[in-house]
C-alpha cells in the first residue's frame, strides 16, 4: 500500500470506500515507523543491550542489599525493571514526534490526502511492537538470572494485556510531549522529568513500606505501582488485590484523555 496523491486519489475514490483509505494510510504510516526501529542502530541497541543491562545492575548489585519478604528479589524485580523498560522505551514515540517536527516532513504530508493523526498513530502502533519485543527479551534475562514465574497461561496473557494498556497510554502522552517539545534536546529532558518520578518513586525496586511517609503516600497511589503490583502478583502469585482493576482505570483514562490531546495539538502545528 501507499499514500497517493490528490489527483490519483480522486480518480480511484470511487472505487473503495473511505474506510479502505483510512486502513491504507494507516498501514502506510506504520510501516514507516517500524522501518525507522529496524534500521536504526541506536532503538536497536536501546531495544537489546539497555535492557539487559538493567537487569543485570539491579539483579546482582542492589539484589543482596533490599529486603523483599518471601519473594527473592530477582522475582521481585522482574516486574517493576519491565514497567520502566516499558515507560522509557515509549519516548521512542516522543523523540520520532520530534525528529518529523523538525526534519519538516509533516509538511509534506499536509500536502497529501491523509488523516491527520495517522503519523501519530504510526509512532504509537511501532511502539507497541517495539515494547513488546522488549518486553520479552527482558523476561528470557531475567529467567537466565533467576527469574522464576508462577503463572498460568491465563495470567500471562492478562500480564500482556496490561503490558499493552500501559504502553498504548503512555505512548500518547508521550506524542504529546514530542509534539509540546517539538526538538530532539527538550524531548529528552521533559521525558526525563515526567517519567523519571513515576517509575523510581514506585513499587518497582523496593517495597514501598521501607520509603518515607510521604513518598510512600505518592508511591502507593500513583499509577506506575498499580500496574507493577498487578503484574508481580500475576507473575509470581502474591495478593493481587485491586491493582488490576486500578491499572485499568488509570491507563484507560489517561489514554481517552491523551489520545484528543494529541489530535489537537498536531492539528494546531499542522493546519488540518
């Protein structure tokens, strides 16, 4: 499939529907963003080796120093290191906003018959499979370092529906910051500064009884540690409690609320 011109469009126009449009230039757009993750080297090496690195570090250089209860700390772990991969590989969607912003090919494509968030909606869908190949590198690591999961085949596939909730909602937000940032340097920082507190400030390293009482407060009511307790406690079988169901309150919400962000403010920079 690709993006046809006005004049072919409109000779061809009636011969498929307008939803047939919307899927061709949809699936256009996606394809684009998935080439650009596979023929970058560096979201190659970010997708690989940051990774496992990460695992590695936490595993066996804080592993012996925090006290997890009856869990081990490489079960512990495992959830809370796959949330922030997650998190920080969705600005993977803020840095390409960005990069299209300042390179000027959005507009080029004001100049085609498209919809005008399918770029957005490109980014986001390219994240998706991109997080969850990462996602599953960083469980076959973390079972080479000890990793030892419990659960059945049911919760593995509620721990990747959460995976893909959680993704999908922060991928938005974070086109709304490459799109707010619109430079590859302010991208980086403003990601930093938003995602940085939500995934260290959680469950994901330390339970959060050992943390002062007002970061505790934070920690255990925000967002990131819902969706780290749910998923360590579908992983490993420790009380779910009502994390699964604030999970999904959250992110849907965010994501109701991101997705006409977005749509506005590139309608604003674009003129569509």
């Amino acid at each position: 499939m690709k993006i046809l011109t006005y004049k072919t469009r409109q000779v061809k126009a009636q011969e498929h529907s307008s939803f047939y449009w919307l899927i061709n230039d949809l699936s256009v757009f996606i394809e684009r963003s998935l080439k650009h993750i596979f023929k970058n080297k560096d979201q190659l090496l970010g997708l690989t080796v940051q990774p496992i690195m990460f695992m590695m570090l936490f595993r066996y250089v804080f592993g012996g120093a925090i006290n997890t209860g009856g869990t081990t700390y490489v079960n512990f772990l495992v959830a809370g290191i796959l949330i922030q991969s997650v998190a920080f590989g969705a600005l993977t969607t803020s840095l390409s906003v960005a990069t299209d912003l300042q390179r000027g090919i959005i507009e080029r494509f004001k100049s085609l018959p498209t919809v005008s968030w399918g770029v957005l909606m490109g980014h986001v869908s390219a994240d998706l499979v991109r997080n969850i190949l990462q996602s599953v590198i960083m469980i076959g690591v973390g079972m080479l370092v000890g990793f030892r999961p419990t659960a059945s085949v049911t919760d593995w596939f509620a721990i990747a529906g959460l995976i893909l909730l959680f993704t999908f909602a922060i991928s938005w937000v974070a086109a709304i910051m490459g799109l707010v940032a619109k430079t590859i340097e302010a991208v980086q920082w403003l990601g930093f500064f938003i995602i940085f507190p939500f995934t260290f400030a959680s469950a994901a390293f330390a339970p959060t009884d050992s943390m002062p009482y007002a970061l505790r407060l934070f920690a255990e009511n925000q967002p990131v540690t819902h969706i780290i307790e749910a998923v360590r406690a579908l992983m490993i079988g420790t009380p779910v409690g009502n994390h699964i169901v604030l999970s999904i309150i959250w992110f849907t919400g965010i994501t109701i609320i991101a997705i006409p962000i977005a749509s506005y403010l590139f309608r604003q920079y674009s003129g569509r």
